[in-house]
C-alpha cells in the first residue's frame, strides 16, 4: 500500500512527453502515428495498476481490482465501503486488501455513487453478515430499463467498445481500465438500496465520520459524490476520471445531460477537496491539484457545449461543427483531459441531437437518397464500379483510411461490386485506423468490427 505506486510516479514523465502527440495531433482527432499512440496507450494504461491508494488517516482507495475503483473509509467502530466493483471475484480481491487498514471493524454502510453495474455488483462481499445500509439516490438504476428493447444491439457493440472479443495482440485496454477484467460474476453480489436519498444535499454521520451525499446528475442522472468535511476528500462516482469524460458513449446511449455534469463537477470543485477520488483510474492527491482538476473538467465539457450551441445557432450541421470544436489550447494539453475514453467529435453529435434531434436544417437532408441509389450514382460519376474500387485501393495505398473505409460501404451496395476484396479493402482501412487510434473505445470498435468482418460473422449490404 502506497500513496501513490511508484510506477505511476515514473509514468507521469513519460506522460508529460507523451501527450503532446495528443494536444497536436498529426493527423485528425485522436488519430497519430501508430508508434505515437501506443505510447500514449501505454501510458495512460498506468492509471489501472493494481494498488491500495492511501488518501487519508481513514480513507484507502482500491484502483485496478476490476475497471472501477472501490473505496474504504474507516470510522470509530465501523468503515463505510464507496461503490463494489462488478461482482463478488472482484469485490474479494479488492476486499482482501482493503481489510489490512479496517482494524476488523464492521461495515457499516455501502454507498453507490451511480447504478452503473461495475459499481454495484459486489456488494455482497463488502456486506458479509454486517447487514449495512445500502445507500443511493432516488431513481437508481431506472435509466437503464429503457434500454432493455435494443439489448440486441447495445450488447454487441458494448462487446466492441471495450474490445472484450479482441486477441490478446490486438488488446490495449478500455481508455479508463484494464483490458482484461473479472466479469464472469457480474451482479451476483448485488445488494439493491435500502436508503433511497432524494434531498439535494443529505448530511449523516455514520460511524463517527460526517458525510455529506450530494445530488449530481451528470454521466447518468441517478448519480452523487459524497463529501467528507472534515477529511476535505471527495468521491466523485463517474463524472470524473483521468480522461476526457465519455459525454457520448459510441456503444449507444441516451442523451447525457452535459450541463448537469459540468455543473455538478463544478460544484464538486467549490469544495476545494484536498483528494478527489474518480469512478475510475487514480485519484488526484492534493488541493491545488484536485481543485484544479475539477475546475478544468468542467470548464472543458462546458466549453464543447458552448461551442457546440456556437455552431447551432450559425446553421451548421452537427458533422461540420464536430470537425471544427477543439478543446482550449490551456485545457487540451492537460494529461486528464487526453481523449483516452471519451472524444469531442462524438460529444458534439450528441449533444446537437440532444438539443435538435437528427434533422440539421439543410433540406438537402430531409429526404436523402437511399443508400443503394446514391452508391450507384457515386460509381457512375467515378466512371463504373471498377473505377470506383480502384479509388478505393489508392486510398488504401495512400493511407487514406477513412475515405477507403467510405469507398468500400458504397461499393457493397453495388451488384456488380467485387464482394470479397471490398470486405478485404474494408478490414484494412478499419485496421489502418485502429493501428492510428489512441482513444481506446475507437481503437477496439475498429479492431473489433475488422474481426467480424474477416470472420463471416457480420451480414447485409453494407458489410
């Protein structure tokens, strides 16, 4: 047990050098060179090594037992445990060490800081025989009943997402945990709540230690952050990590409210927390730095939402605007606002569908060519289907990944389309990308979707 593991120490030099390929990018968005993001993978994977963070006399944190991070404060006769992990194999391994600084005092209380399932599914092995309470906000977990229809969906490309499918040679890991992750027992220790908190702002003292429970809708709107006083710690659940946070999660969401989350991060900051301890990676240790994180964090969602309005209210589409919003110069070279997990281009899409829904004003796009229709068009203007497959080659060989990647979803509308060797041109433009791609959720979709491919398993046209 450390305060900070000396791994990481080092990390952050390598870091600091390293996320300058981030903060001026050769190429577009969060793609680099393929050494260059690597590196910057590499790097951030340090933020998921194992270890019992010490953050006060009274409060340890378990970062890399699982994705998310689980917390232990000690009180007079009793510790209260802060979010559980996915399920009871996880929660053990954390438990086991965390047990070394409770003193055999009891549980308590278990506090969810959001319904998230890595956060909830190993209560069990904190609770024991103790019988805690079980404390979370009114509402928790009904956003996710919403979801249940377009499971069919939502599952596989959450499998994409987080890269759960890829070979152990094509693993980095999930931009805010590690690749690999004890999910065998997910849920299985859940316990559900049995204090529903629905004040704003809930004081108690339970063990002898104060706490205040704050409302903080954000990456979902059951969240909080629970506030110790008089150990100035904060743990902010998931609207916090070390990373640009995930405002728009590419395996498919409803709209994430992002004036509720920088607004709930910046009255996180009002407290001026001497340890902010996010949902995932390590916690920020010290004043002026977690104050300071908090500050920055918010300001940076805040500033893509006003740009984004910028850019609504000046008519352009949502594809224009996401090609041209960046980060602030002071705010894109911070190391915890890097683009590991969440992007800019995929919070601005959202948002504007958020505000507007799909229609962008242009009625060029109120009624679109079919699909089929437009790659028809596109391979007569390039002079036939054999002309446009070989547009979609020299993209290949120039490198021109994405413009290949678009060339090959025309060309499988298309009858006389060479079938096979567009699937092929398709799995190397999305692998060129990948091999490119330091955010990690794109780097693994992209992988992922190539495997598919390659393998048979993927079905229709535009496959």
């Amino acid at each position: 047990m450390n305060n900070l593991n000396p791994r990481f120490k080092k990390s952050l030099i390598g870091l600091a050098l390293v996320c300058s390929f981030a903060a001026a990018p050769t190429m577009a968005g969060t793609q680099v060179a393929p050494e260059k993001a690597l590196a910057l993978l590499d790097v951030q994977a340090e933020q998921f090594t194992k270890q019992i963070v010490k953050i006060s006399d009274n409060v340890y944190t378990a970062v890399g037992y699982h994705g998310a991070n689980t917390s232990m404060i000690v009180g007079d006769d009793g510790v209260i445990i802060i979010d559980t992990l996915m399920g009871p194999a996880s929660a053990t391994n954390a438990w086991n060490e965390l047990q070394k600084f409770s003193g055999g005092k009891p549980v308590k209380a278990i506090i969810y800081t959001h319904s998230h399932g890595d956060h909830t599914g190993g209560a069990a092995v904190f609770a024991g025989d103790d019988n805690p309470e079980v404390i979370a906000r009114v509402g928790f977990g009904g956003e996710h009943g919403a979801n249940k229809l377009i499971n069919p969906i939502l599952i596989p490309r959450g499998v994409r997402q987080f890269g759960r499918k890829l070979p152990a040679d094509q693993e980095t890991h999930r931009g805010l945990a590690p690749a690999k992750t004890l999910d065998h027992d997910r849920g299985k220790g859940h316990i559900k709540p049995t204090l529903s908190i629905s004040e704003d702002v809930y004081r108690t003292t339970i063990a002898g230690v104060e706490l205040e429970l704050h409302a903080a809708p954000g990456e979902t709107d059951d969240a909080q952050y629970i506030w110790l006083p008089k150990e100035q710690v904060l743990f902010a659940g998931d609207n916090f990590y070390r990373t640009f946070p995930n405002l728009y999660a590419i395996r498919g969401t409803p709209y994430r409210d992002v004036t509720n989350w920088s607004n709930s991060v910046k009255k996180m900051a009002d407290h001026n927390p001497k340890a902010v301890i996010g949902g995932h990676t390590i916690p920020v240790l010290g004043q002026k730095a977690a104050t300071a994180a908090l500050t920055n964090y918010s300001a940076a969602i805040r500033s893509v939402y006003d740009q984004t309005v910028a850019g609504i209210n000046q008519g352009k589409s949502p594809n224009l605007i996401a090609h041209e919003v960046e980060l602030p110069a002071e705010l894109k070279k911070l190391p915890y606002l890097t683009e590991f997990y969440g992007t800019v281009p995929h919070a601005v899409r959202a948002i504007y569908a958020g505000l507007l829904g799909w229609y962008d004003g242009n009625p060029t796009t109120l009624n679109p060519l079919a699909p089929a229709d437009e790659a028809q068009k596109l391979a007569r203007l390039a002079g036939g289907t054999k002309a446009l497959t070989k547009q979609m080659d020299d993209a290949l060989k120039a490198g021109e990944f994405q413009w290949a990647l678009e060339l090959a979803d025309n060309l499988m509308w298309l009858k006389d389309a060479p079938v096979e060797k567009v699937r092929t041109g398709k799995v190397k433009a999305l692998r060129g990308l990948a091999a490119r791609e330091y955010n990690a959720p794109n780097r693994n979709y992209y992988l992922s979707y190539a495997n598919e491919l390659e393998q048979g398993k993927l079905q229709g046209p535009w496959f």
